[in-house]
C-alpha cells in the first residue's frame, strides 16, 4: 500500500507538532531509582504495565496483509482498538532492522518504517506505552523461507554482532539515527516521544566471547543511545542463553534494567496441549537476583506466552508469577492480528486475538488487571492453592479465568462465581454465561456502565476453532470461523432492571431488539442499553467505532472430537459443536454397530448456543466399535458428518464413507490410562540436545494387539539428572470402585528402576517404583500405596534456568482415580537406559 499523502502527512506534522508544545512534556515519563525500582516521574510511583507484542508493520504479518489485500493502516487501527478495548497498556516490538537498514546501518525511510511511526501514533492515541527492541537480527520470513532485504544483520550472524567490533560500528550509526528518527504522525522523535518509556538494545543477543567482551559491547552501545541525546531507561537481555558468567557481565552493564522472556510449556509442538499446564506457571525463578550488580536493575519480560495452549486459564496465572518475582513490564508474545488471525499463520505456536480467541483474549484482560494490581513479591503459595489470588482465581479443569471485584467482573467462560457486589458493578467482560449475563454466543462481550441505569454494550461474533490452531496453518486456509447470527442475552443488573431499551451506537446497525424481562436478542455490535426511566444525553449515543472483518455466510459445520472411550451405561452421551450461519430445525445422531448394516437415529437435545447432545440408546451400549454420523435439517437439506454428505445416512442414495469411531466399555472393566499405539503423540518429552539424546517409539509386544513404548535414553537429562517424560490427557477413570494400579513392563538392558506416577489435576504426581528385568511382567500396584512425588515441569519451560519440577500442595491423602489427568515415568540411569512400556490400566 502506499504511504499517505504528503498535504495529510503535512497536516498531522504540524497538529502534532503544536501539541507536543502545548503540553510540554519531558522525553522521558519514567526512571529507575537506585534500588531498581522504575518509577514514574511524576508521581513516583512504580511502574507496572502489561500488554503484547505486535508485528503488523514488519515480516510475514506485513506480507500476509498485503497478500489478502488489506489496508495495513486500517489494519493497526482495528488491532490498536482491541487492544484498547482488553485495557492492556504496554507494546513492545523487536525492529525487524533488516527491514529499515542498509548495509552499513543506515536508517532507510520505507513503508515499514511508516508503518511503525503510523502504529506508535495510534498507541499513543490509545495511551499504549511503548517499549522498542532496535536490533532483532532475526530473519523476516518465518514461517516462509527468509529472503534476502540488504539491511546489515543479512552480513552477520547473531554471535557475530555481538563479537565483531565492526559490526559494532554498524550498530551504533544504525542506533543513533533510529532513535533521532522523527515520526510524521507525532512530530517527535523516539529519543523524545515520552510514550517510548524505554529502549532494549538487542533481541535475544548471542554472546559466546569474553564476559569483558560482552560488556564492553553492551556499553559501546548504550554511550552511542547517549551520545545522540536519548535520556531514557536502557534494558538489556540476560535471559537468553543464559549462563552465570553472561549474567554477570550484563548485571555489570551500563544498564537501567534487565529482560527475560518465559514460555513454560515449550514452543512449537505443532499439535494443542490439552493437559493441566497450571504447575508450568506456579514460579518464575531470577537468578541474577544473587549477583550484587543486578540488585540496582529494574525487570521486564519482554516475550511470554503459554505456546499451544488452547485454554483461558493461564495469563493470569503468568501475571501472578510475574509479580511474585519482581516484574514491572510483560508483554505477550505475539497479538495476531485480526484480519490474518482467522488462518493463525504468524506464530502457529501462538493465538490470541479479540475476535478469534475470545476467551484466550479476556484471560489476557484478566492478567493485566492482575499484573497492574499485585505488588511486586507478592506470595501466592504453591499450586494448587496459589490458583486464587486476591480477586482473582483460575481453573484448568473449567478452562476458566475469573476476577470478581466489586466494580469489575470479568470471566472467560460460562462460571457460576458471583460478583460481591453487584450493585456497585462498573465493568463487566466476558464469554459464556453467569448470574449477571445469560448469552448463548460463543463471542466476547463488554459492559460498560455511563451512568445510573445507562450501560454500553459491545458484542463481538460467535468464534469456532474448526481444526487444531496449533498445527499446520496458511493463508489458503481458515483454523476458526466466525458466525454473526443473533443469540440471547440476559442481563441482569440492579441499576438497569428488567425493563429498559437496546440501541444501536455502530455504523450500519439497525438491530433495536425488544426485550422481555432483561432477555432480547442480540447481534455483534455496540449498543446502548437505557433503563426507561432514565434520560440520556446525546454524548452517550454518538456513533461508535466497531471493527470485525468480514463475515461472509458459510456452509454448515460440526465440530466434534470423538471419546476414545465410552463405559456402555446408561448416562453415555456424546456431544457436537454446530458452526451454521442461520439456525437449524434439527439434529439427529445415526449410530450403527459394527456388523449393522443401517444406522439407528436419535434426535439430539440442544444445549444453547448450537451445542447438541444425545444419550446413546440402549440397542447399542455393548461393549464393542461404535460408528456414528451427525445430520443437520436446515430448511428441508440434510448435511451429515464427519464427511459433509448431503444427504443422510437413513436416505437410500446415502453414500458416505467417513464416520467419528469410539469404543464402548462394560462397566467395571479395566481402563486404559496408557496405550502406545493410541498415545504416542500425546508424549511430553524433555528436550532433545547435543548432549542428551533419547527416542521413543510404539511397538508390538509379545501379545497379539498390544502395543508397547520403547524409551532408550544416553543418560540422565543433564538440567534435571532424570530421564522422564510425561503423558497427557489419559482418560479419566469412570470406574465405581477402583482398586489398583496395573502396568505391563520390561527392561531392554539389564535391570531398570522406574518410577511410574498418576498425575492428578492438582499437579500431584503419585508414584510406585518398579523393578524391571528382561521378561515382560505385570505389575499391580495398590492405589492407596502410591505416594506423592514432584512433578515433572514438561514440556520443558524456557528459559533453561526455570524449575524442572514442583512439589505441589498434597490436599488429600490419597489419589483419586476421578481426578486423574495423564501419567509420569521416570528413571535415574547413571548410563544408558532401556525400557519399554505397555499398557497402564486401572483396575476395579
């Protein structure tokens, strides 16, 4: 896209220029006071601010605009808004330099950098502090192929940088003229912007010299910021490959403080993790906090995310851990942008956005009020009791973040907490349902109260994942869809009442639904909700602006993942997700028996919200492969799946091929925790090095139809002096009565001890220890022996100096078979180790 008109760069020039006069502000709004506190000028009090990262101006998110044909401009405008909208207050972004350079480290004036200058002006609108990374060094095509851009860091390689004093060179040129840069929309230079709070030198540096090395290069570059007049605070990462030497050269830095990024639970698994990754999250350790140099250094966690994880329980439990440690700024890594967010091609590994990940995104709301809120060394206790804080509670089991205040309350999914106030009641946000708001939407929405008994109302689209967001992704392709149909709504606040009006505020919305005791229908949009007593002045029902993309009508959908296992009683059920852009007239489940040659029908119940259930009928609760369809009636069509047949599978021309499979169990049989075969891709493993190598692998067993796990390991894992790994999400036990543990094992190599733990939703890991030789054996093992043992911290959190394990609070003296979420093996070799691993099962 081309940048603005030069006549429109001109006039924002001098309207930004005129007002940075008249509000005579200082360069720098902030500082670090001699104990490393950052403060801010003004007031002295400390800073604490809370945001994301985001990339729209730079690299693939640039391109992937382009490629659709989006105005980029109105692009950061709609993200900026939403961002606004979830109340965070801190950006950060690493420069892709390559972009914006040369190659001797010239500023190079180009659409990115208008892009950046564009975005900062509407953060500032936004009162969005700022934080810039200059140097990222990083390629600009992941996930494409990175292309050649002719900016210095395509001569160097990341160590280089660090090590060459011509690249230093390079680095203080491109420095200086980067914060001198004027920005056409504000009028002012980074050097002088008082929203650009700071500045990081380096995005995750390499450094393999000398500790002398490494601070000398740190200092060239902080007295090159300077000399060219930046009084800023100065940040410099540590975390990054961190080893005590590194640490200690940056502790003795010209720096104002120090940064550290957290991803607890790994990157790029490529599938979702769906297992309780709470205990992940229960601590961040500082290590420079020994170094006597560091005590006068301010903390910041520039990137942090919970990588594949799908649910809204963990932001707020990072902001927690955040604090306890002494953080003042955390920026999540990375916002998607909204008009690519749909396909999540930036960071597959990543995916938060207002509109796609509803949820996700007020569990990120949620974690900036807990960030802004707890103190710095805030003490939480150890999980699980440090999963309530103040206000604030998460739960992974419920996949819900909450906050009930007594003026705010927000929630990410359907909760039955109660606000302690409700009168006192200002600001509402959430997804699902609670005893203040009843909605049948999948979307995001926010209660805003303008005065006594008039509130304002924005409601966002219903959002579907349709396939893992986590996996394989591109542009060509959607992992979540968006419906904008209307639903119910509820809303019950004692101010408003059951009587009172619904207008429109957005372009182009006409929708003025009646309502009926507090209940109306309701579309995506933003309104204004009046008691009928109450008057309004014209302010409160001005046009508001409303950004979503476009939603066209798409074919039906079902979204279902199919139990591996059914215990055949009477309560077995299953449950579908309906994505449809108009309603339906029914829904029926077809099940058949292996061996039937028709289906038998059963009318589903519908939940709300297209969500459908039915209880399987007693023709087919034997234990045994059980096959099924779905079949939506929409105006006299039929559309069944998995396969999207149109048709359904009682029609005589039916000719579908594909169905969802189960397995139905008796009542008091064994269950199976482990199976190789069906598991192996639910492994959480340590990390895979140089120094430490392992494989796994399913294979048969000395049984017909039995899988194994063969583990072979060099040694122990040199961060942990274990080998362990974990398996998620095991089925939980529907069993009555459940008496014991049963695991057939062997080992490879001589003689194996393994320690074979349950690991229930607390995070308690209750283990037996095995003896092991060359024969295949069965080992049973009585519940009540187990014993508690620490957990496993897998995937394994980075950065490399954070726990590997956590001994979790034991609240009950004996694990509970209901409560199991995925099992844990360890081993201790003092060499090479060799096992394999049968099946695991509960026994009655």
């Amino acid at each position: 896209m081309a940048p603005r008109s030069a006549w429109f760069k001109g006039l924002l020039l001098c309207m930004s220029i005129a007002s940075a006069y008249a509000q005579e502000r200082a360069s720098s709004l902030t500082y670090v006071d001699s104990q490393g506190v950052w403060r801010w000028v003004a007031t002295d009090a400390e800073v604490a601010l809370f945001g994301v990262n985001y990339t729209t101006p730079f690299a693939h998110a640039y391109r992937a605009h382009q490629r659709r044909r989006v105005d980029l401009r109105r692009a950061i405008e709609a993200d900026v808004a939403h961002l606004a909208r979830l109340r965070l207050d801190a950006f950060r972004i690493h420069v892709w330099d390559r972009e914006i350079t040369d190659h001797r480290g010239n500023l190079v004036e180009n659409e990115h950098l208008d892009l950046l200058d564009y975005l900062i002006a509407r953060l500032k609108a936004q009162g969005i502090a700022i934080v810039l990374t200059p140097i990222a060094w990083w390629g600009t095509g992941y996930p494409e192929p990175d292309p050649k851009t002719g900016g210095f860091s395509d001569n160097y390689t990341k160590c280089q940088l660090t090590a060459d004093t011509l690249a230093w060179r390079i680095q203080a040129n491109y420095l200086q003229q980067f914060i001198q840069h004027v920005n056409p929309y504000t009028g002012l230079s980074y050097r002088d912007d008082p929203d650009i709070l700071a500045i990081e030198i380096f995005n995750e540096p390499c450094h393999r010299t000398a500790p002398d090395t490494t601070r000398l290069y740190i200092n060239t570059l902080v007295a090159a910021l300077r000399e060219a007049g930046l009084n800023k605070p100065i940040f410099y990462n540590i975390s990054e490959g961190y080893h005590e030497a590194h640490g200690q050269a940056v502790c003795e830095a010209d720096v104002q403080g120090i940064t550290f990024q957290w991803y607890p639970t790994g990157l790029v698994r490529g599938r979702m993790l769906e297992s309780n990754m709470l205990p992940n999250v229960d601590r961040y350790l500082v290590p420079p906090a020994a170094f006597p140099a560091c005590q006068n250094k301010t903390r910041m966690v520039y990137e942090f995310d919970a990588a594949d994880v799908g649910g809204s329980y963990m932001y707020p439990a990072m902001a927690r851990s955040f604090r306890a440690a002494g953080f003042q700024w955390a920026t999540q890594f990375a916002y998607d942008p909204l008009f690519i967010a749909d396909a999540n091609t930036e960071y597959p590994t990543h995916y938060v956005n207002l509109v796609y990940t509803p949820s996700k995104a007020v569990s990120l709301m949620i974690a900036g009020e807990v960030f802004r809120q707890l103190p710095r060394g805030v003490s939480a206790g150890t999980y699980p009791e440090s999963a309530r804080f103040g206000p604030f509670w998460v739960d992974a089991t419920q996949d819900v973040s909450v906050m009930a205040a007594d003026t705010v309350f927000y929630y990410t999914n359907t909760t039955s907490a109660m606000p302690p106030q409700p009168a006192q009641l200002r600001h509402i946000a959430g997804v699902g349902s609670s005893p203040v708001v009843d909605y049948e939407g999948t979307g995001a929405y926010f209660l805003d109260r303008l005065q006594p008994g008039l509130w304002r109302l924005e409601v966002y689209p219903d959002a579907f994942w349709i396939t893992d967001p986590f996996g394989a992704t591109g542009l060509h392709r959607s992992v979540a869809r968006l419906v904008a149909r209307e639903r119910r709504m509820r809303v019950r606040l004692p101010d408003l009442g059951l009587d009172f009006t619904v207008e429109p505020l957005n372009a182009g919305n006409t929708h003025r639904p009646a309502v009926h005791e507090g209940t109306f229908g309701i579309r995506p949009g933003v309104y204004v909700l009046r008691a009928r007593h109450v008057a309004v002045d014209a302010v409160a029902l001005r046009p508001a602006p409303f950004y979503v993309p476009p939603i066209p009508e798409a074919p039906p959908l079902v979204v279902h993942t199919p139990p591996e296992v059914l215990v055949a009683d009477t309560s077995a059920q299953l449950k579908v997700q309906l994505v449809a852009s108009w309603p339906v007239d029914s829904v029926w489940l077809y099940v058949r028996r292996a061996g039937w040659r028709g289906f038998q029908g059963v009318r589903m119940e519908a939940l709300g919200g297209d969500r459908y259930r039915a209880v399987l009928p007693a023709s087919v609760l034997r234990p045994g492969k059980l096959e099924y369809a779905v079949t939506l009636y929409q105006a006299g069509n039929a559309y069944t799946f998995p396969g999207g047949e149109p048709r359904a599978p009682i029609d005589w021309d039916f000719a579908g091929r594909t169905f969802w499979q189960t397995i139905l169990v008796a009542p008091g049989a064994p269950w199976v925790l482990f199976d190789a075969a069906r598991d192996v891709t639910r492994l959480l493993l340590p990390r895979f090095r140089r120094d430490f190598r392992f494989s796994v692998e399913a294979v048969p067993t000395d049984v017909p139809g039995q899988w194994a796990l063969e583990v072979t390991t060099s040694g122990p894992d040199p961060e942990s002096g274990v080998f362990a790994f974990r398996v998620e999400r095991a089925m939980a036990a529907q069993l009555q009565q459940v008496a014991a543990l049963r695991v057939r094992a062997r080992a490879l190599e001589g003689v194996q001890v393994l320690e074979l733990a349950l690991v229930d939703d607390e995070g308690v890991a209750w283990a037996a220890t095995l003896r092991l030789d060359s024969k295949w054996r069965d080992y049973t093992v009585p519940l009540r022996s187990l014993r508690p043992v620490p957990l496993v911290l897998l995937p394994r959190p980075y950065p490399q100096f954070l726990p590997y394990f956590l001994e979790a609070t034991v609240r009950k003296p004996h694990v509970d078979p209901a409560r199991i979420a995925g099992i844990q093996v360890v081993v201790r070799p003092t060499g090479k180790a060799a096992f394999a691993l049968g099946p695991v099962m509960l026994t009655p």
